[in-house]
C-alpha cells in the first residue's frame, strides 16, 4: 500500500512537471519567424489546395546532407492537417519538448537505478524537470526551425531507451529481435531528422561500454557483445583518423570571417560558456544571437582561451584516469555525454560559431553528471538523501522562474529585438532587426542608424549590401529614396559589389509585392542593369543574387534583360530545373521558338531522368499544350 502511495505521488509530480511546463512555454506560441524559419517553414505552400505537392517539400529541403525529410515531413503535415500557422507550428515544438522531457526523465530512472542509487526515481524526476526547465532551451523551443534538433533529440531518446531495455534482456540471457529493431529505427529517423544526430551511435557504444561495463548473466551473449562495442569503436577511431584531412577542412571556412584554427580554439570557450550557461544561467546573455561572439586567434588573444585548453586538457586526463574504476567510468560517461553530442557542431565544421539549440541533447550529459554527484554522496552518507533532493528541486524550480521570463521575452518580437540588442549591442543581426523595427514604425533616420552600426559591426558585409538594405528600410517606412542613392549603387567594390543574397531577394520581393509605392522600381533595376549587363567588364555575383534581378526583370515585364540575368545563373548553375522554367517563361513572353524548343526539350529529360518535382512537372505542362 504504501509503495502504490509512493507511485502515485511520483505520477502525480511528474504530470504536475508537465503540466507547468506547457503553462509556462504556452506564451512562446505568439513570437516571430526567424532566420531560416523563412526559407524551411514558411517557404511550404498551402498544402491544402494542392497536397500533391507535398512531397517535394519533404524530399527538396537543402538544410542538410539528407535533407531532413523526417523533420520537414513534420512541417508538411501541418499544413496538410491545420491551419498552417506558425502559432501551430511553435505549439508543436512545445509538446515535442515536453515528450522529451518525459523521455529524459526515463532514461534517468533506467540509468539511476541500473547503478542502485537510492530513491532513484525522485533523482530522476529532478533532474528530468531541470533539464526541461533549463532557460538555455528557450531558444530551442521557440525557433520553430529547431524542430530539427528537437525532433532529432527525440529519437535518439528513444535509441537510448529501447538499448537499455535490449541490453536488460541480453542481461538475463534474452535476445530481443524487437527491441534491436527500435534501436535501429529510432537512429534512422533521428539521423533523419537531422544529420548531427549520428553522434547517437558512440553515445550507444559508450553506454555500454561505461554505464553496463559489460555485466553479464549469461556469458555467451555478452563476450560478443564486448567485442563487437570495442571492434566499433577502434573501427570508427580508426575511420576518423583516416577520414581526416585538414587541407581540405580548412578549405571550407573560406567564406567565414575565422579559420578553422580558430574554430577550435574558440569552441574551448564555448563548450566551458555552456556548460555555465546549463548550470548557473545568465539570462540576460541568452537568445538566439551570438554572431559578436569573440573569436580567440591564438592560444592567448583573448587570454581566457588558454584557461579554456588546458581546462578542457585537464578533463581529458581526468576522463582517462576515471576509467580506472567502476564508479568513475560512470562518472566518464557523463563526461563523453556532453563532449560526443558537441562532436559534430562544435568541431572542425565551417558552421557559425554559437548557438543554444547545440546544447539540447548534450546538455542530458551534463545533469547526467549531477545526479552521479548526488548517487556518489548518498553512497556515503545515506542521511543526505532527502536534503540533497529538495535542495535540487529548489534548484530546478529556480531554473523554471528563469525560463518563464524568457519566454515572455520570446512572445513579442519588439521585446525579443531589444532583448537580442541589449545583450549583444555588437551583433550585426541584432542592430538589422532594431532596424527594420524603425523602419516598421516609420523611424527612418533611427533605422538607417542601426543599418550603419550593424554594417559597422559586421565581419563580411560589403558596403553594396549596407546600400540595399538602407533601400528595403525606405521601402518599409514607405519613404521616398533619392535618385543619388540608387545611382551610388556598385560604386565600392566595383568587381563584385555584393554578397547578400537575403538583403537583395528582400527588397526584390517587396517590390514584386507592389509594397513599395514610393520606390523607383526601374531607376533601381537599370543601376542594376549597369552594374552586371552593360559594362565592358561587368560585376560579378553568386548566381541567386543573378536569379533575384532575373525575378526583378519579370516584374517589370523586361523579359530580354531577366533572360541575360537567367543565362548568368544558368551558366553557374547548369540544368538547373528552376532556372530553366524560368528561361522557357522569359523566351515564351519574347516569342523565340528556337529557344523555347531547346529549353523544352532539356526539360522533358530532365523530367524523364526524375530530376523534376511535381511541382515543376505541373509548370513545365502549361508550357506543352
């Protein structure tokens, strides 16, 4: 009786946990689109009308080496089954996070008590609840984008479990044909779901390694299983070593403002900055901006760098010393939690340098380690058990205070902006947004202020970027733009004048949605024109800034000038199905038979060899009849 009481109670917290939680991200649901919100979410039509086309979303997404289709899948069916809004979909990221938390909490009941670690089910519901309530993951949630990472987590949460429960029953000398099964399907959708999700595969192989250590019933099962996890490991160290190839690593960080030197030596700073972020968070640092983040270019500028690699050193020794003993290599575990799910984002990829959402899966290693702490104390001193769960309750509930305003910083987007602004006044992204939110209330001179401090700040930006987007503000704040600053246009950099594809395509759809009354849409266009068509050495730029004017053209109806621009993107981008619907389309308005029969013709084989979504197989057919 008193045991089902105990259970009750447990439940009874547990589904208080969340329940809470749902109430306290509820608010989130109302906050903006950002970044890439707007080319993976908002970019999918109204699947409605046409549901035939939602396979092309799911298997056209360009996020990823795979794709992500699980996780655009996901997208797809909101707008297949609601009402399509982004309300929905950050709803979706809520619940989604609130499954992982039941799932964190799971797992930590699994592993607590597999080590005998008194009350492990309140350790576990503790610990869960802290990582649900971590205020780092504010940003995860509400970036409706990263239901990516949150999608992924979530598979390979349930990896995790279905091994324990597998390696439970091998324990005893049962083979489960289906529990192997859900391992390996949970890892396909998570790799799916997003490609950094791999790392699940060394987390398994490490949890058997250091959490089971190999512990057998029945030894004919286990000695096989040692060997096949050690065989892994040496085979994918092995792999790695082979696979690594700095000259060509290196080669990849040519459009970033660091090297990837720098790269690594600044992650030292980052994983530590983490780390405190998970354990004593400084809220008012947090969001989802951190592109003024300092890059460390020695061991010694900033000095704080060298603290960090020999911090980081120091715990590479300690690992290896934990390995000695039983308790220690649980300890270890932990440790290679939080390192292994950072080995992919935080490493030798040309990926930006900083982002909260990194930390959602690691950062399960971290209050991993925190709940060892506590087992390693109780171990001792079995008094301490109760204190030390309420004073990590109190702890959890202080995290849950800070998430709670976080969230209503994440629920408008004016307080967002000033947010990201405050706490990162050197962040170009957060001087553009503070800009277009001036521009919003009609504050052009306060807008153009900010467009100058982000141009100010920013490490790539070309001041024919700074130009344009100063445009799109006039455009916005629908105020008139002085023939001068369109002529100055291309002046700076002459060669290649600009870089922003983002900034260029802004102001192109404005100006195809006839937003921009006040505008000199063809004095804009035939400076553009100057700049890339008519000079005897003309500029050059990345093909989508070519596809944007190409778009522009069309607006105006010029359709010899948008099929120089097409030719420009197809001669970068050859065979390329949107670029030439867009050529046939162009040479169709301008009545050129010869090139419409050649454009066609490339298309029908494109078609034929499956290169063409449904999507363009329906535009390409308004073209044949």
């Amino acid at each position: 009786m008193v045991n089902r009481l105990r259970c009750f109670a447990w439940l009874a917290l547990a589904t208080s946990v969340v329940l809470f939680t749902a109430w306290a991200y509820w608010p989130g649901q109302t906050g903006p689109a950002l970044l890439d919100d707007a080319t993976s979410v908002l970019v999918i039509g109204d699947l409605k009308a046409q549901p035939e086309l939602a396979w092309d979303y799911v298997t056209g997404d360009t996020s990823g080496p795979l794709g992500r289709p699980v996780s655009i899948a996901s997208f797809v069916l909101e707008k297949m089954y609601s009402d399509g809004g982004l309300a929905v979909s950050k709803r979706v990221n809520i619940v989604l996070h609130l499954l992982n938390g039941v799932l964190v909490i799971w797992i930590f009941c699994l592993l607590f008590r597999h080590i005998g670690t008194p009350a492990h089910r309140w350790l576990a519901l503790v610990l869960g609840t802290a990582w649900l309530l971590s205020p780092l993951y504010v940003s995860t949630v509400l970036y409706v984008v990263q239901r990516m990472a949150i999608l992924s987590t979530t598979f390979m949460l349930g990896a995790c479990i279905a091994y324990i429960y597998w390696r439970e029953k091998l324990s005893a000398g049962e083979f489960s044909g289906w529990l192997a099964i859900a391992v390996l399907a949970n890892t396909l959708l998570a790799v799916f779901a997003k490609e950094n999700a791999i790392v699940i595969i060394p987390i398994l192989l490490l949890l058997e390694s250091l959490w089971f250590q190999f512990d057998y019933k029945d030894m004919r099962f286990i000695s096989g299983l040692r060997m096949l996890t050690l065989g892994l490991i040496a085979l994918g160290a092995l792999g790695l070593l082979m696979a690594f190839d700095y000259e060509r690593l290196a080669a990849g960080f040519g459009r970033r403002y660091f090297t990837l030197d720098e790269r690594l030596l600044t992650q030292t700073r980052i994983l530590w900055d983490y780390l405190g972020q998970l354990y004593a968070p400084q809220v008012l640092r947090m969001g989802l901006y951190h592109d003024d983040y300092i890059v460390s270019t020695s061991l010694f500028d900033p000095p704080v760098t060298q603290y960090a690699v020999f911090a980081w050193l120091g715990v590479m020794l300690l690992f290896v010393v934990l390995l000695k003993w039983r308790w220690g290599r649980y300890f270890a575990m932990a440790i290679a939690w939080f390192l292994v799910g950072h080995s992919v984002e935080s490493t030798v990829l040309p990926l930006e340098l900083y982002f909260e959402h990194r930390s959602y899966f690691p950062g399960i290693g971290a209050f991993l380690l925190v709940g060892l702490v506590y087992a390693s104390l109780v171990k001792l001193w079995i008094e301490i058990k109760a204190p030390l769960l309420i004073y990590l309750a109190c702890y959890a509930l202080w995290l849950a205070m800070l998430t709670s305003s976080q969230v209503q910083v994440w629920s408008s987007h004016p307080l967002l902006i000033l947010n990201h602004l405050n706490a990162h006044p050197e962040s170009f992204r957060a001087n553009s947004d503070m800009a277009v939110q001036m521009a919003n209330l009609g504050e052009i001179g306060e807008a153009r202020k900010y467009s100058a401090r982000a141009y100010a700040v920013s490490r790539i930006e070309r001041s024919g970027d700074h130009h344009i987007r100063d445009l799109a503000l006039a455009c916005i704040a629908n105020q008139p733009v002085a023939p001068d600053q369109i002529k100055r246009l291309g002046m700076d950099n002459p060669e290649r004048p600009f870089s922003s594809v983002v900034t260029l395509h802004t102001l192109v759809k404005m100006l195809q949605d006839g937003a921009c009354p006040e505008f000199d849409s063809v004095l804009f266009a035939n400076r553009m024109g100057e700049i890339f068509l008519e000079n005897t050495s003309p500029a050059t730029a990345s093909a989508n800034i070519y596809l944007g004017l190409a778009l522009l053209e069309n607006t105006l109806q010029r359709w010899q000038l948008a099929t120089a621009y097409i030719d420009q993107f197809l001669r970068m981008s050859p065979d390329n199905p949107q670029g030439l619907l867009m050529k046939l389309h162009f040479v169709s308005a301008l009545g050129k038979v010869e090139d419409i029969n050649t454009v066609r013709s490339r298309l029908l084989e494109l078609q034929e060899q499956g290169q063409l979504t449904t999507g363009q197989q329906q535009t390409l057919s308004l073209y044949l009849e």
